[in-house]
C-alpha cells in the first residue's frame, strides 16, 4: 500500500509491507533496504498488552539525524542501545550467568522506565511529553 503527499516540492510516501517474519523474504528484505526507515510491529509485544508493539531494536530510521537535535539523537541511541542489550541479555540475566557491572545495573533498573516509555495510553502523547520522558528515560540510564 503507498500512500502520499507532496510538500513543498518533494514527494513523501508512506509504503506498508506485510512481512511473515521470514527474514530470506526478497520483498521485506528490499524494502529495508530501500526505504528511509521501517518500523517492525512485534506479535510477543502485542500479546503481552503492550502497544504500539513496536519492536523498537528491530526498526530503524535512516532520516533521524535529519530531523532531530544532536541531543535527541543521542538520548535515542542510548535509550535503543539499552533496550537491545535488555532483550539480547534476558535469559542469560534470568539464569545469572550475567557478571553485573555498573552499566548494566543501570539499565536494568530502567527497565520499567524505558517501557512505559514505549508504551502509549488511551491518548496520544504531545511531541513535548514525548521529548520530555525521552530526555527522562536517558538521563536515568547516563
């Protein structure tokens, strides 16, 4: 499905692709490659009431740096960089195999903040509360 919209002078579009999971399938794989950015939506996410399910590790944008501040940028990349490091280290955490150091203390107790960040109520968040539990996320994992 595309959708669009032009301003000033450029075309912006919106392309869904439907992908299975399959992480060999052309389309998908063509279309991450090609698009400014993807967002993955995840079924384990969605079925532990989380929503937007967004698997946030597994969605990139290419146009971030573009459109936001240096200051944004970072706070995202540490808020991801965490996140990532929660879902890659979960079962090695859970058995204790994990050698605890201050980083990762750090991002384990932000665990909770760093979800309900990514969580959504009933109603949309303004881009100002958005900034702000962003900029309060990464301040709890520096």
């Amino acid at each position: 499905e595309i959708a669009g919209a032009t301003h000033a002078g450029s075309i912006t579009a919106i392309v869904t692709v439907l992908d299975d999971g399959d992480a060999r399938d052309p389309v998908s794989d063509a279309a991450r490659s090609l698009l400014d950015g993807h967002i993955v939506l995840s079924p384990t996410l969605a079925q532990a009431g989380h929503f937007p399910a967004i698997d946030v590790p597994a969605s990139a944008s290419r146009t971030m740096d573009a459109v936001v501040t240096l200051e944004q940028c970072e706070a995202a990349a540490l808020v991801r960089g965490a996140l990532a490091w929660l879902e890659r280290t979960h079962e090695a955490r859970s058995l204790g195999l994990l050698v605890p150091d201050a980083a990762s203390e750090r991002f384990v107790a932000a665990r909770e903040c760093i979800e309900n960040f990514l969580r959504q109520g009933r109603h949309a968040s303004s881009p100002a509360a958005t900034l702000a539990g962003l900029n309060q996320t990464a301040d709890i994992l520096r």
